[in-house]
C-alpha cells in the first residue's frame, strides 16, 4: 500500500477550462486526475443530446479536453477519473478509443455503467422537491442514481489508465482513489468522512484557489487569467494538504479553503453522499504555507441505505426575448415594454417571467432601493407545450422594436427544449453498477 497519493482537480463543471488539466498534468507530479464535469443541469443536457442522437450524451468538451490531455496522461503515469460520460459512458469511452487510435497511443479505459435507473421507476416515487409522484411534473424521460466509491473501486483494480462514469457523487470521485490506494474498509467511517472532506474541497477545482471567492479590493486574488487548480496530497492516516502549481494564477488559503468547505452545504453534521453520512463540524484547516492548506477531522456515520436519483422529465418548450433601453428613464421604457408583452401574453401563457437585467432580475427585487441605471435590458420567458407556442415570446418582444417604447436596440430571440430535473430515493440493493474494459 502506498503511504501519500497525489490527487489534482482540473475542472469542476463541464465548461470549465482546458488547459489546467494539461498544467496539472504535466507539472503537477500527480497519481491521479479528476475531472469533475457534471451536475443536474448538465445531466439533463446530456440526456436531452442522448434523445436526439443515441451516439451522443457524453461531456460536448471531451473530444477537446482528451485530444491534448491524453499524450500527458500516458507520459506522465498519470490515471484519469472522471464523469465525462455524463448520459452515454459507452459512447464517451468510443470516442476515447478513436482519438487514442488517431493518435496513435494504446490505453485501457474502464467504463462504470448501471447508475441509470429508468426502467426501474413506476412513476409513482415521490419527487424530494414537490412531495408529489414523479410524473405529476411531466412525462418521465431518464433517471440516473448517484453511484458511490463502492461502484468505482472494481474499475480501479484493474489496470485502466481512464475511468470513466455516468452519474457519480462529486466526491466520491476523490474518495474512491483513496480508498484504493490505501485499503481502507468501506465501514471505517471516520476515514471515508475525512475523504469527503478531501472530495468535497476538491470537486469545484478553481474555487479552492480563489475562483468563486475573488471580490475586488475586499478579497483580492492575483493574476486570475491564469488561475491554478488545485492538488492534493494525502496519506494512509487521512491527513490532506492541499495546493497549486508553482507560477500558476490564484490563491490556496485559509479563507478560501473555509469558503469552499461551506459551498453547497445544508447541515455541517450531516452531509450526505452514497458513502458516508460526514461531520464537517470539527475539520480543522490550517495554512501551513504560502498557497497551501492542511485539513483533518472529517468524521462519518453509517452511509445511507438509500441512493438519491436525479429524474429528467419533458418540461416543454420555453421561448425568450431580450432587448436593450439605454439613456435617460431606461428603466421607465423597459418597465413599460414589460407590461406590454405581460398584456399581450398573459393569457396565452400560464408561465411567463419578465425581468429587468440590471435592476430585479437576480433577486426580484431591489430591496427598496430604487437604481437609475443608464441601461437595462428586457428579458421575458414563457413555457409552452410547444415550440410555435414558444416562438410567441421573442416574436412579441422583437416587435417593440417600431411598436415602442422608445429606443429599444439589440434584440434576440430563441427557442429552446427544456428537461426539467426533480429527485427521489432508491434503495441501493436494487441498484447493479457495472464495468466494462475496453483496449485501444
């Protein structure tokens, strides 16, 4: 059993950028490379591909991410672990193969399937987020359960230079490699809460060095165009620290550690993935040096008996429009254009949302402090069961343009399918994760 393994995070959303993973990669002295590229919307998106084209479904940047990323992998000894193939790992793992052959280099890739669950729903589950049955929200179109470390694991004892899985948790793509590397049992639970601490801190890559935690002048972080992503080393006992690349942009420190370590999380006692329920309520961070960070005192209790499965169903079709007021009264002449499309749609649309770009539309309110912007732009959106009905929106929304108010520039219309996402609970049992091996 090896004593510390090295673990570098190179992207924490799909659309995240190349060239960390190549830096990581060839500088970062590594064991293992994650990349952490999906999430309920992004499932959903990746489903909805699937529906189109049953050879697609996987991550849209893999072809890109792996044309330069694969050479550095094989050269450096370095395994990838990730979630690229989103709704189709079959088809993701082919499309490795042709690149692998293109370029002429021979890898294994190990493929984790079983995480989707449609043909196992009735329908009838409860949905967590209305307490409705699942197919009160729409006709059901997928549903992928959330695999755990116990799923990965067989694909790590063999010898795949990839790893590449549907449906996974976030972190459980860093607990697994650990795990392996050191053996330890899938009831130890204080190790696995202390692995998920490690998992959890590391999932959104560029956060932890200072990405999402960048605000000019009161938390400043250098040379940002260039932002590192993170590694981290950790040893058999659990202990981890964390750091970047020398020379990379961004910053590892106490306050973005601690930032991190609260994203996304409900209840710091009971943070629930298919591997561990974890205690984050007594990790200790210390900055032990410039851009690096140690963390202990992950605690865990018994893992769940059930698994979370995120469930993709028809939400129709919703049309936008967008344009732009500018100058003196913008505000009033976008106000204005709002409640003349609210007057022509409002009966056609049980569904519809107007929103004032720069004034109301992330909060829906301005705190009763009315702003005098220079510009505001005009948003409106509309569900409908079809995509004619839809067009409506932009349609209406384009024709303010000579029909007023004043001054109104820049506007854009589009249609677009919508997968909605709710969730509901299976027991694990029913659950059967599989491997694939396949040789290029």
């Amino acid at each position: 059993m090896k004593q510390r393994i090295r673990i570098g995070c190179a992207a924490g959303f799909s659309g995240d950028r190349l060239e960390p993973a190549l830096l990581l990669t060839q500088h970062g002295q590594l064991d293992y490379l994650v990349l952490e590229c999906l999430a309920e919307r992004t499932i959903a998106l990746a489903q909805k591909r699937k529906r189109h084209d049953p050879a697609q479904g996987y991550d849209p940047l893999l072809e890109r991410r792996l044309e330069g990323l694969l050479p550095l992998l094989l050269a450096n000894n370095v395994r990838l672990i990730t979630n690229m193939g989103a709704a189709n790992p079959l088809a993701a793992a082919e499309k490795i193969t042709a690149i692998a052959r293109r370029l002429g280099l021979s890898v294994t890739i190990a493929v984790l399937t079983g995480d989707d669950v449609f043909d196992q729903l009735s329908g009838d589950e409860t949905a967590l987020e209305t307490g409705q049955p699942l197919r009160a929200s729409g006709p059901l179109l997928s549903a992928n359960a959330y695999l755990g470390t116990d799923a990965i694991l067989p694909a790590l004892a063999t010898d795949a230079q990839i790893i590449i899985t549907g449906r996974v948790a976030d972190p459980s793509l860093f607990v697994a490699p650990l795990v392996h590397a050191f053996g330890w049992p899938l009831t130890d639970w204080d190790r696995l809460g202390q692995a998920t601490v490690v998992g959890h801190l590391m999932e959104c890559a560029g956060q932890l060095t200072g990405g999402y935690f960048a605000d000019p002048i009161r938390k400043d972080i250098p040379d940002m165009a260039h932002l590192g992503h993170p590694f981290v080393d950790v040893t058999a006992d659990g202990m981890a620290v964390f750091g970047k690349v020398a020379g990379t942009g961004g910053k590892l420190s106490l306050a973005t550690a601690k930032e991190q370590l609260l994203y996304e999380v409900m209840d710091p006692g009971q943070y629930i993935t298919p591997d561990v329920v974890t205690d984050f309520t007594q990790v200790r961070l210390i900055e032990t040096g410039p851009d690096q960070v140690s963390a202990t005192g992950g605690r865990g209790n018994s893992r769940p008996d059930t698994l979370k499965v995120s469930v993709g169903y028809d939400g129709g079709f919703i049309g936008e429009g967008e344009i732009s007021y500018a100058g003196s009264n913008a505000l009033g002449r976008a106000e204005l254009a709002g409640s003349i499309i609210q007057e022509r749609l409002q009966d056609q649309f049980s569904d519809l949302r107007i929103d004032y770009i720069g004034s109301t539309s992330v909060h829906r309110t301005n705190f009763n402090q009315p702003p005098a912007p220079y510009e505001i732009r005009l948003r409106v959106a509309g569900r409908a069961t079809t995509a004619q009905q839809a067009a409506l929106v932009g349609e209406e929304v384009e024709a303010l343009y000579t029909n007023g108010p004043a001054g109104g520039g820049g506007a854009r219309k589009y249609v677009h399918e919508v997968v909605g996402i709710v969730s509901t609970l299976l027991d694990r049992s029913r659950i059967n994760p599989q491997i694939t091996l396949i040789d290029a």
